[in-house]
C-alpha cells in the first residue's frame, strides 16, 4: 500500500506565521567560470553537464562536483 504526503497548504496572507521557505536557486555555470570551493579552493570551469555536474580544475588536480553544488562558489 502506498501511502500519500500531506497536502500542501496555501499560505494566508492574514496569517501571523512566516511562510515556507522557497527553493533556493539553482546554481548554473559556465565554461571557463573562475570558481572557489570550500575544500579544493580556486578553480576554472573545464566542462558543464547543465544540473547535473561541473569538472572544474584547481591546478593541483580536476574535481567532478556534482549538483547541487553546495560547496561550490561562482566568482
């Protein structure tokens, strides 16, 4: 048996509660983008696969980071 999620509620204009959070953006990124990650630091975009994957070289080596790309920062 599948079970359902609850419906999702409208939010009243009138109301005194703050209304969901909206999904954040997504990031997107192009080729040759300098970029800066929280673990591997400066980099250069080398190739894109649009929401899925970017491989960005940071000199030392070449990352595949994938989506949603938390970490890493467009400068």
């Amino acid at each position: 048996m599948k079970t359902s999620k609850p419906a999702q509620r409208r939010h009243l204009p009138t109301s005194p509660f703050k209304p969901p959070p909206a999904a954040p953006p997504v990031k997107e990124f192009e080729l040759q983008d300098r970029v800066s990650h929280d673990k591997y630091g400066l980099g250069r975009v080398l190739e894109v696969d649009p929401g899925r994957a970017v491989l960005v070289d940071f000199g030392t080596e070449r990352v595949r980071v994938l989506a949603p790309f938390a970490k890493l920062f467009k400068l």
